[in-house]
C-alpha cells in the first residue's frame, strides 16, 4: 500500500476502473435531502435500488465532482415520494388491508 503498510489478509486488487464489471452497470442514484447554508449537501447515495441507500454529506463542490465522477441519477421529488411510499408500504404493511404479509395473490383470492 502507499503508506508503508501492507494489509492483514491480502486481497485481490479492484482498483482498475472496468467497465463492464456488473456494480460499474448499475445506475448510481442521488436525493439531495437538505442543503445546509450553500455550503453541505445532505443526500442519499445509492447503487441499484434506489430503497437501499446511504446518508452523505459533502462540500459543494465535492457533491458535483461525487455526482460527476459516478454518474448519477439525481431523483425527482415525485421518484423520492414514490420510494418513500414503497418504504412505507414495507415498513408498515399495506394500508389498504393494514395486513403487513398481505400480498396481490392473497387479496384477488378473497
């Protein structure tokens, strides 16, 4: 490593940029959740499903370079209200049954 250290266990060496690996093809998304005084960016991060994210924080100018570099998706307001409702729906079941294990199946054979 370029501190001097060498690692623990050794590891294979993912540094390469490939393309064609399977996580470099999957969409990249980013919700900007707050902007804190012109100065932070509060947003979400997420590879594939835009449900399984990360919190971030970052200057500004790091959040463009961050969003550039990873070529983002930057979500709506309307997508952000939909995967909250998908969260919601998860969370706390379906609310048109209030039945959290209640599936499309289940309903239609009622």
């Amino acid at each position: 490593m370029g501190n001097g250290h060498q690692p623990m266990v050794a590891l294979p060496d993912h540094t390469q940029d490939n393309e064609n690996a399977p996580l470099n093809r999957m969409t990249r998304y980013v919700r900007v959740r707050r902007v804190v005084g012109e100065r932070f960016i509060e947003f979400d991060f997420a590879i594939g499903d835009p449900c399984l994210y990360v919190e971030l924080v970052l200057p500004r100018e790091a959040f463009e370079r961050f969003c550039r570099d990873n070529r983002v998706h930057v979500m709506s307001a309307d997508e952000g209200r939909a995967v909250d409702a998908d969260m919601e729906k998860w969370r706390y079941g379906d609310s048109r049954t209030g039945n959290p294990s209640s599936t499309d199946d289940q309903r239609e054979q009622q």
